[in-house]
C-alpha cells in the first residue's frame, strides 16, 4: 500500500517537551511518507530549521497562528469575520468551546485558502484531535483523524471539562492512548472499542549502551531523577525520602541528582536545604541530551516520584525513564498512571503509592543495600523497554496504522 500523505495537528512545534513529534515525523518520512506539520504556534527556530534542512523536499510546515490569550483572540476578531468560515465557526451552539473560546473562528480565518487535499490526519492531544474534527465540518481538512492521547489531556483537561471529548469520540476515526491506563479511560467515556489501540511513545534504543550497574568499594549509591520541575513529578517526594533514607542507622552513602528545571525549582533548592543534605543533592539544571546521557552512565538508580498534581494532571509513562531503563538502570518509581506497565515490581526496579515517601525511602534503602541485585534488574527493565518500547518498531506500526486508516476511510 503507497503511503499516505500525513499531517500532523499540534499547539505548538518544535515543542522541547514534546521530541516524541519531531521523533514521529521523521519516523514516517524515513519510511517514505510526505508529512506536512500543521502547528498553531512556532517552537524554537534554530530545532525547525535544522529539521527542515534534514527532510527538505518530503516535509512541510505551517503555522495557523492563534493568540494565547482570549483577550488578543478577541481584539482581533472583527478583522477576521470577513470570512465566511470564520462566521460559521462562531456557532457556540454546534461547534461548543471551540467556538466560545474564538480559536476556530480565527483558525478558520487563517486557514489556507483553496480546496483542501485528502490526508490522514494525526493530532496530538484530546483536545486538539476535538479540534481537528471540527475543522473537518467546517470543510477545511479532509481525511480521516486519528488523536493521540498523552497525559495531561486525559487527567486535569478533563477533570475541568468532563465532556471535551464527547464530539471527538464520536466523530474520531482512530484513537491512540498511550497506555492501558488511558485505553480504559477512553473506553469509560464512551469511545467504541474497535477505534482504540494502544501506542507507545518509546525511545530509540539503538541509541542506548546498556551497561550493567555495578558498586566499587567506599562508592556512594547514585540516585538520579530527570524532568521538569512541577508538581507531578515529586521531586519534593524523592528529596524527603532520601533525606530520611540518609537519616536511618547505619545508610549507605548515597548521593541525589536532579536535572532539570522549572517553576518548583527555588522552592525544592530550599526544601533541601532545609534539611541539611548538602552536597549529596545536586541540582544540575537543564542539560542537553548529550549531558543527560552521560550523567545517566555515571548513575546507579533512577528516581522516579511521579504523583497527581492538585490540578489533576498526572504523567503519562515518561520517556527519561525508559531511556534510563534502557541504559540498564534499575528504576524507583510509583505506582502512576501507566508507570507499572513499565517498571516491574521487585523485577526491573521497586514500586510504591504514589507520594508515599516512607514507602520511598524504605525503597531507595532497599535498593542501596542490594547492588548485587542492580544487573538482574537492569537486564530485565533494558530488555522491557526493547521489547515493548522501541521508538522504531512504533514508526513502524504507526505507518501501518495510518496507511490502514487511510485506506478504509
């Protein structure tokens, strides 16, 4: 079957919290598809200059430019309603938040004029696949819609917006939740069974040495954790747990790095300090993805402290642990969203609830006082993540999906 021409649907790209586009795109044009990428923002210029300079005749990027705020949408609305689609797209009663919010009258403003190509179309995001079928209504893309659902979108979008996805249930061709957790969900809000398939986001593993983690005498255990500083990764949970593993009789040394950034940063500097741990956390900021790799070699143990934020949103299955895992890793984690599908309890690495932080530091004692069993499970997680979460055996099925797809619609 010839490929299909592809479109992707984002908010916003390049996005660097969101490499597993850019890492599905080229997936697709190296197995000979021509992508275009629709996104309503531009990300960072120098990663979309380089991209287009890898794939220049086999990909297309566009941006449909829509303000952040409702109060720009609305300043610049009565420019715009000159078109007749942006009109019709002011229906609040037929097409909803989309309308009520002003983003798809402006996209229909902007959108590019003449008679729209038949493409399969790839959203990524609930909220984005809605609007994507939305603007197939309008008559602005044509095509069946296929909607990958991540994270945030299935936790804190729709505890504020129980119904967002009635619409894209309905009228979406195909369903992509990224974990049995968000299959399940999917299913309890209505979405039929014969349109949901799991995909994975995976990792390249190509990529990764695994390497056995091994003790030297008078070495310190190395716990590492990588990702954004918000809420739902706990990194306040890790930094408690070891503070109170350190503070049991007779702990191994052990030290704590973290990498990244963002807004809880200050406050979790603080917090350690609070305590007392001194050089034995360290904050290394955000690093490039060389830099990560190499701290990752030096590490012992990978922490992972994953919790629902009090908004509601929760992870996803976090793609820092998977490369971690397919390093040889053992992993820490919590029992979050579709965490579990990939750390094996007590097999690739050690469980607990989710913000349970003595069960945490019982974990990362445990662990600390068991290096002899590091290999074992670190064999097992780097074999999990070959098997079952392998970036180009993904590209592989999602061309096959959308070629499918393409194919019956």
């Amino acid at each position: 079957m010839p490929a299909p021409p592809v479109s992707f649907f984002v908010s916003r790209f390049p996005n660097p919290s969101e490499t597993f586009i850019q890492a599905q795109a080229e997936g697709l044009l190296a197995r000979g598809f021509a992508v275009e990428i629709v996104a309503l923002a531009k990300g960072d210029e120098a990663t979309l200059n380089g991209i287009l300079a890898r794939w220049p005749d086999a990909l297309q990027v566009r941006f449909v430019p829509i303000p952040k705020t409702f109060g720009a949408r609305l300043a610049v609305l009565p420019g715009v309603l000159g078109a007749a689609k942006a009109r019709a797209a002011l229906d609040v009663a037929r097409f909803g938040e989309e309308a009520a919010s002003l983003r798809l009258p402006l996209a229909a403003a902007r959108w590019p004029k003449g008679q729209p190509m038949r493409r399969v179309w790839l959203a990524h995001y609930g909220r984005w696949g809605a609007f994507a079928c939305r603007l197939r209504e309008l008559g602005l893309i044509v095509g069946p819609i296929a909607t990958v659902f991540h994270g945030k979108d299935m936790s804190a979008y729709l505890d504020r917006r129980p119904n967002a996805y009635a619409h894209l249930l309905r009228h979406g061709d195909l369903h992509l939740p990224i974990s049995d957790v968000w299959r399940e969900k999917l299913l309890g809000l209505g979405a039929p069974v014969e349109r949901i398939l799991v995909h994975r986001m995976g990792v390249d593993v190509s990529r990764f040495v695994e390497a056995p983690r091994t003790l030297a005498a008078g070495e310190p255990v190395r716990f590492i954790g990588v990702g954004r500083m918000v809420e739902k990764k706990g990194f306040d949970d890790a930094i408690a747990a070891f503070a109170a593993f350190r503070a049991e009789p007779g702990a191994p040394s052990a030290t704590l790095t973290l990498i990244g950034d963002g807004a809880l940063r200050t406050s979790l500097e603080a917090q350690s300090r609070g305590l007392g741990l001194g050089d034995a956390v360290r904050f290394a900021g955000l690093l490039p993805h060389a830099k990560v790799a190499e701290e990752l070699a030096r590490a012992h143990v990978f922490a992972l402290s994953s919790r629902t934020a009090r908004s509601g949103d929760m992870e996803g299955i976090p793609v820092a642990l998977m490369e971690a895992m397919a390093q040889g890793m053992p992993a820490l984690a919590t029992r979050h969203s579709g965490t579990p599908e990939l750390v094996e309890h007590d097999v690739s690495g050690l469980l607990c609830a989710e913000g349970d932080r003595a069960g945490l530091a019982a974990n990362m004692g445990a662990m600390a006082r068991a290096p002899e069993r590091w290999p074992a499970m670190g064999a097992a997680g780097a074999a999990k993540v070959r098997a079952e979460f392998d970036l180009n055996a993904w590209n592989d099925k999602l061309a096959e999906r959308l070629s499918t797809l393409y194919g019956k619609s």
